[in-house]
C-alpha cells in the first residue's frame, strides 16, 4: 500500500477496511457502503455509463435487479437481501448486447463472477466492458423457502419481518415486536437454510472481479462500519485509489487480527462446501441415473433450465422439435432431454442454481450437472485421486 497526500493508493493484492463519506449510503449500507460508494463514484465520473445492482421490491424476500444511471439513485440500492437467488450475469449481458459499446459497473457473488467469464469465453461479452465490485458470498435463501422457514421455525408471520441478515453464522430477523437468530447449522440440519446450490459452492471470495467486498475480518472498532476490500485488478486498484484521493472513501490498513480470521473463516466455509458435496452427492451416487429418471419424470418441459442456464442458452424457440432421440410433443419427456442437456453443459457447470431455482417442478436439476461437473473435473485433479463421490 502506497500513500499519495497522506491517503492510501492501491494496488493488486492489496487489502484494505473502506468505509464510505456520504451519510445516506452509510445509513443504509450492509457494512461500510464501499460498494455502493464505489458505483456511485464509477457513474458520476464517467468512469462506466450505468450500474447494475440489486435493489429491494416488495419486501425483504423481493430482490430486483435494478439498471441506474443516475449516480443519485444508488443509495436505494445499498444493503445485502440474503433471498435474492438471482444470476446477475444474464441480465448484464443482456444490457451490454442491446447497448453496444456500453460500459458496465455491476455487484457480481462468486456465481455472477463464474457466469461472466463462461460469457466472456463464448464471445458474449468484453470483459473490458464492465467493471466488476465482487461481494463476498456464503450463499443466498430461496425466497420461497425463507418463507416456510420463517413461518415454520422462527414461528414468525414472514409478512412481519423488516429486515434480515446473516452474522456469525446466524440467520436474524428483524420484525414487528422483536428480533430472533438460528444458527445456519441447525436450519440446514432441518432441512431449512442456503439454498443446496450454494451450500456446495467453494467460491465465496470473488477474486476475478476487480475487487472482492465482504464483512468478514473487519474486527474493532471498525466491525460492521467498514468494508473489507480486497484489490484483484488494476482495473479494481484504480478506481479505488481514486475514489480515496477524491474523498468519497476513507481506507486503512486491515487489522493484522482480522486478516488472519478472514483467511480462518474462508477456509472453514469451504469446508463446509467440500461436507455438502460429499453429503449430497454419495447419496446420489448410489443411483444416479435411476434418480435423474425419477425426478425428471416430474418435467412439463418448460425450457426454463434452459433458458436461465448461463452456459446453455440456445433460445428454446429454436430447439424445440430439432433435439434428435426426443419426440416431439411429449411431456414429461424421454429421459434424454435431460440426458443431452447434461452432457452439452456439465463440463461448465458453475454451480449457479437457477435451472433448480427456477425450475417449475422443482426437479433438482443443479445437483445433477453439477454432479457430474465435479466427477469429471477429479479425473483431472491426481490431488484427490479419487472421484469426490467416494472421498
Ligand atoms: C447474498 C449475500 C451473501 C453474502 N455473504 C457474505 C459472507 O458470507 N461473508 C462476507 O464477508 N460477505 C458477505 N456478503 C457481502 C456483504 O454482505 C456486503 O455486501 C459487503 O461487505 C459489502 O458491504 P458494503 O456496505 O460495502 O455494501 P453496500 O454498499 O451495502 O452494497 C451492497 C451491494 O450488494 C448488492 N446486493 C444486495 N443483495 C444482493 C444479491 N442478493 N445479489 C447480488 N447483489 C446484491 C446491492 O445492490 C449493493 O450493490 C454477502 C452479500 C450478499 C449479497
């Protein structure tokens, strides 16, 4: 870490607590509002023409990706809504294939970070388009599960509950006439909590976009007013540096401490990822392709795994009627709908969720493909030596 004029400069790998000037993004941010900050800085300097982030709709389980161009508009969006399920990449590409030349800054979770560079792999995007602020992720809620979750065992009316968030490893909720906190490990030991897809995920800090943002490590004084930021470009390094000389940010060096929880807790929520991996796919193993049989006989082929899919996205209006070996018309269909999708897919299955999420029959899909992405991955990998099913 440099200094220009007593401040701090970035450069990549360096880490840093951030905390934001601007009083109303402070007031509504998750930590210390370096992300919003960051955007807000982004747009009003032309640095990108608009900014794609998350903001809340209806209520607490309502997450709506929301496309700003006016730097003003950005404090609505600042907070974390630990129910928004949603693959931020496939809107972003969509905006950037119907504005052309159009710079993009976006909020991107490990699964967003992932989407991008398949897009980016298959031409659909240019990288140098968009300008990413990662957020760590240890995994997001099904909006309707948090629901039944809430009704269920937190014995709370979800529609009462204002707030929710997730702290030391606790799932809170904030609503009319309290507050109550379970910890993640009972809800998931009942069935309840992170949605499947993100329980198995490894990737919780995003280091392929420009800056990776979360809560863990920042400890003291600073804990739950400042942001722990991470440089992973000089793309990131540039914009924060300047955002620091300018006075939207204020920054410091991490606490020593901090740093080394951070390292402590990532690796202890990979951990986690490797036992749910093991867990629910030695079940699978077992029987796979009896179990795709099974529960794709639910299909009404519907073509949204399809297309909500980031690594298979052939219109369906094009391929219905022209997938050979499956008949048209018929519903649910020959096993080898799904057999082909595996097969086309599987090798880039980023773990993201949403065929399983938005799937109408909630058939699920995402253990499938992402099964049989980690089986074929391990035979590249003389580290496990063996197929993650049996380790
Ligand atoms: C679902 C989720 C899980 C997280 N889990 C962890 C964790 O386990 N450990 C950790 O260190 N940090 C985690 N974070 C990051 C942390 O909560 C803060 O987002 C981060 O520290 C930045 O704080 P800030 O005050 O600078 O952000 P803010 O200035 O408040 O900005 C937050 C940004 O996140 C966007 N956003 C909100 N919800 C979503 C969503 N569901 N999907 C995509 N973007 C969204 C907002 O639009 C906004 O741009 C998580 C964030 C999310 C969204």
């Amino acid at each position: 870490m440099a200094l220009f004029g007593g401040k701090p400069s970035a450069k990549k790998g360096d880490m840093f607590y951030a905390w934001t000037n601007d009083q109303e993004i402070a007031k509504k941010a998750e930590c210390g509002g370096a992300v919003t900050t960051l955007l807000k800085y982004a747009l009003e300097k032309k640095i990108v023409d608009a900014v794609l982030v998350v903001k809340r709709g209806q209520d607490v389980y309502d997450a709506v990706p929301t496309l700003v161009t006016d730097p003003k508009d950005l404090k609505d969006t600042a907070g974390s809504l630990h129910c928004g399920s949603l693959l931020m990449a496939k809107p972003a590409v969509k905006i950037l294939e119907r504005n052309k030349g159009m710079k993009l800054g976006m909020t991107t979770k490990g699964c967003d970070v992932m989407a991008i560079q398949e897009y980016a792999k298959r031409k659909k995007v240019d990288l140098n388009n968009l300008l990413l602020i990662g957020v760590n992720c240890g995994g997001t809620v099904s909006p309707v599960a948090a629901r039944k979750m809430i009704k269920e065992k937190f014995e709370v009316d979800p529609d009462t509950v204002h707030k929710e968030e997730i702290d030391k490893g606790q799932f809170i909720i904030e609503y009319q006439g309290g507050h109550k906190g379970i910890k993640i490990d009972d809800l998931e030991d009942s069935g309840y909590g992170r949605r499947t897809n993100c329980r198995r995920c490894l990737y919780k800090v995003p280091r392929q976009a420009d800056l990776a943002c979360g809560n863990w490590g920042v400890i003291g004084d600073k804990a739950g007013k400042a942001t722990f930021v991470e440089v992973c470009s000089d793309k990131g390094a540039d914009l924060l540096s300047k955002a620091i000389k300018d006075g939207a940010l204020n920054a410091e060096a991490p606490d020593p401490k901090g740093l080394d929880m951070r390292g402590k807790v990532e690796g202890a929520m990979i951990k986690l990822g490797e036992k749910w991996r093991k867990r629910d796919f030695e079940v699978l193993s077992k029987d796979l392709f009896g179990t795709i049989q099974r529960e794709t006989s639910r299909c009404i082929k519907c073509y949204s795994c399809i297309e909500n899919c980031p690594v298979c996205s052939p219109s369906a209006e094009k391929l219905k009627g022209k997938l050979y070996m499956v008949k048209p018309g018929e519903v649910p269909p020959n096993p080898m709908f799904h057999m082909r999708r595996f097969a086309h897919i599987s090798d880039s299955c980023i773990n993201c969720g949403q065929c399983e999420e938005l799937c109408a029959m909630d058939i699920p899909l995402a253990k499938f493909s992402h099964a049989i992405r980690v089986e074929a991955d391990s035979a590249f990998e003389p580290k496990l030596g063996k197929s993650v099913y049996s380790n």
